[in-house]
C-alpha cells in the first residue's frame, strides 16, 4: 500500500476512536499531503529513505517544528517551537512523517495522564482505567492502533510504566544515547527519550535511527550508532539474569508476580542461568528521586514567566503578571513539585535534603554498578499493579509515587530498560516485565525480549 493508504487508514482510526481514548493533543493536518508526496516521488523512481512516508507520533513535549508543544500544560498554550528538535529531525530524516503529538502528564510529572491539563487519556484495553503516565497518550495510542509508533520521555518510568499498563513495549535507553536537544526538561538529570511499539522489531528499529551522538546536547554521549535489529537472534543461552528480591516486595499484586516468575521460568527454559540478587539501597529510591526530579523541576520550570512562551495572564504590574501566569498557567501537581523543589534546595535544607539524595543516588548506583558484576541482565515487575481505575490515587499522592517504585532507580543509575508484556491480570488488563541493562547493552536487552516475545 502507499503512504497516503497508510496515512489515511491512522487518520481514520484517530477520527473515529480518539475522541473516546483522548491521546491526540494535536493532529498534523497536512500529513495526508506529505504522505502523497513521497508517493510521487516514490513513483518517479527517485530515491527515497528508509522509512519514507510511514507516520508516527510523538509525546507533547518533544519538539517538533512548527507543530504546537504543551506538554499537555496551560502555560504553554499556543507555544509552537520555531526550531527543530533532534529527534524529531532524525525522524524526518529518515523519512519519517509526524501524525501529531500525544497527551501526557503536565510537564512529565504524574503516573496516570489525570495531570494533563488538555486531556486525561484513557485506557484502551478498558477505558474506565488510566494508560500510566506519564507517556500514557503515547502507550494508548501505540495500544489502539492510532500511530505505527510513538517517542515517549522516561524520567522516573514514564515510557516503562505506561507500556506496562497499556501491553506494549517500551524502551528507555541509557542516558545519553537519545539527544535531549528538542526535549523540553523536567529533570535534566534523570530525562531521556525512548520509543514505544507495539514489537520489539519495531523497537529496535526506531532506537536505530534516534540513538545518535548529537553535539546540541551536552549530555549526549559520544559513542557509535548502532544497528539494534542486528541483535535479534534469540539466541539468549547462556546468560545470566538477575532477579533482586526488594523489586518483589509487597505492593506487588500476587498476580503480578506470578506472571513475572512465568517469565523468569521461560528464560531458564531458554537456557538463561537465573540469579538470586540483592540491590539493598532500594527503598531510598523513591524518596531519593523526589528530591532530585523536584530540585531540578523548580530550577528548570523557572523559565515560564508569561514573557518568553505560551500563556500570559493580564494584570497591572510586571510582578502580578509572573504571579498571575504561574498561578493560572500550572496544574496542582506541577505546583506541588514545584514547592517540594524549592525547598530542598533553600538555605538551611539544601544539605539536609539535597546533598543527602546525592549521596543516595551514588550507593542506588552502586547497587547496579555491583549486580551487573554478577549478572548480564536484571528482571522485575515493571508496574506493582495492572492499569488503575480513572481517580483512584489522584487524591492521594504519595499513593501515586508508589507506582514508580521499580521504575526509577534505574533512572538514578542512568542504564537502559525495557518493559514488554507477559501476561493479563484477572481484570483483562495487560502486566509488564521490565529487563534492566547496564549503560549503552540496549542491543542485548532487545535480544532477551525477542527471545521471549
Ligand atoms: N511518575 C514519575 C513522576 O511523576 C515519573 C515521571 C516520568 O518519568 N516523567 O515523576
């Protein structure tokens, strides 16, 4: 089929389903003439892209030129970047088409999509439940066939957590490996970009094209391009997977982790020798990453003042206006993180709060940095629980935290992690399996989940 087949038949799907899954904040309406493009000059033999014409979509806080980026808050409203972010332009570069951008969390920070402030996207697999968040526009519309793929952002398991709940596969790769330039910040730290698809094939092929050292970006890494597919013989004998007991500690339904043990077994029938292993800083991990995504959220959410993007509140003075902007312009949990940032970084606690995650940080680092002596890979359960019903921890935040809880140390640590799913619950929703690799072993990760996929 042609492009504009292929280009038509998601339009389609976004038409007549979107309004009920909400993840579109934005639809491009000139792709369907982009898409004929490519098939004329595919008709005049001219050569053309590897992936020419093939549409996808991507979170709303990935910029991508001349289309609006929200980040699914108030406060940008009416924001359209006039650059071009890398990722996006590798994407076009290698052909790729953009159908839109997709619902998230206000600015990354939420595990339900309810903080978006255009649209709470739902659950496709049931659509009284949440898709995760905080990439959850992104997994939904991966989930109900409105995009081929998406790129989702993981900060604290942001691409992980919602793959989980919506039963597709997610990938956040090592930081530094996906240039952050065009990525608007939350934790500049702990943010890295990551493709979300409905195969591992699929996956690999997308960290392919996006995984490349970008000198915007001074966090990028200078390593080589990899071909990912290349990886994919699920040939996976012989390796040695970690299983470490604190990601199997309560709050863990018994569900979950029976399905997670299923996994484990098929690997040791796949002749993966299973470890037993220990990480002992864990339970730090969420306590630890508030501080540190809350510190850098307040320095890196400064920007919006109502002069230099997106929205602007009337009012008589210069000092009103900045008041009045950030009052209007953010959500409660954005205040929330905000206000929690602000603190630990103040005179007088800044020692107590922010230097002491630091040191933190370093021994749940220290932790991995010890099991990947020991294993090549790690297993546990991405997500506690299978997707949650619309309202049910939005009153109680530290609830809502608690679903980051085997998420996010690996953001500290900086690897790569995957998250596919291996199973369905007793409410038919969709459970996940996170592998967990040490910096830039994305390929061997890909080749553990083809293995079992
Ligand atoms: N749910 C976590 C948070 O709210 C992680 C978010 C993310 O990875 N962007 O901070």
């Amino acid at each position: 089929f042609s492009s504009a087949e292929l280009t038509q038949f998601y339009l389609d799907r976004i038409q007549k389903y979107d309004g009920e899954i909400a993840a579109y904040n934005f639809v491009n309406e000139n792709v369907l003439t982009q898409a004929k493009a490519v098939d004329e000059r595919r008709a005049k033999g001219e050569a053309l892209p590897a992936y020419a014409g093939i549409p996808m979509a991507l979170k709303d806080l990935i910029i991508q030129k001349d289309m609006p980026a929200t980040c699914s808050s108030r406060i940008l409203e009416g924001f359209v970047p006039p650059f071009q972010g890398t990722a996006a332009q590798l994407l076009e570069d290698a052909g790729f088409l953009c159908l839109g951008k997709l619902s998230m969390d206000e600015f990354a920070m939420g595990s339900s999509n309810e903080t978006a402030y255009y649209k709470k996207t739902k659950n496709p697999w049931d659509t009284t439940r949440v898709p995760g968040g905080s990439s959850g526009g992104s997994a939904a519309a991966v989930a109900a066939g409105l995009t081929t793929f998406a790129l989702g952002s993981d900060t604290g398991g942001s691409i992980r957590q919602p793959a989980s709940l919506c039963g597709i596969t997610g990938m956040k790769p090592t930081y530094g490996r996906v240039s952050r330039f065009g990525l608007i910040a939350f934790a500049s730290s702990l943010d890295q970009i990551g493709p979300m698809t409905a195969t591992i094939q699929d996956n690999a092929a997308v960290l392919s094209v996006i995984g490349k050292y970008d000198k915007k970006d001074s966090t990028s890494l200078d390593v080589a391009q990899e071909d990912y597919t290349k990886y994919l013989t699920g040939d996976v004998k012989g390796m040695k997977i970690g299983v470490p007991r604190e990601y199997f500690a309560e709050g863990i339904t018994a569900e979950v982790r029976e399905c997670v043990n299923n996994a484990i077994k098929a690997y040791e029938a796949m002749g993966c020798e299973i470890v037993d292993i220990s990480m002992p800083h864990t339970e730090y991990a969420v306590a630890t990453y508030y501080i540190i995504a809350t510190a850098e959220a307040s320095s890196n959410l400064g920007r919006y003042d109502g002069i230099r993007f997106g929205y602007r509140a009337e009012a008589d003075s210069l000092k009103d206006m900045f008041y009045e902007t950030r009052s209007q312009g953010f959500g409660d949990e954005v205040k929330r993180r905000i206000m929690l940032g602000t603190y630990v970084l103040s005179a007088g606690y800044y020692d107590a709060y922010y230097i002491k995650a630091q040191k933190v940080r370093t021994l749940i680092k220290q932790d991995f940095v010890d099991a990947f002596e020991k294993v090549d890979a790690i297993i546990c359960p991405t997500s506690p629980t299978t997707a949650f019903k619309a309202g049910e921890k939005m009153s109680d935040p530290l609830q809502m935290y608690l679903s980051d809880i085997n998420t996010i140390s690996l953001n500290l640590y900086g690897g790569c992690g995957l998250s596919m799913p291996c199973g369905f619950g007793s409410d038919g929703m969709p459970i996940g399996v996170q592998l967990l690799g040490k910096y830039f072993d994305e390929g061997r990760l890909y080749n553990l989940a083809y293995a079992f996929e």
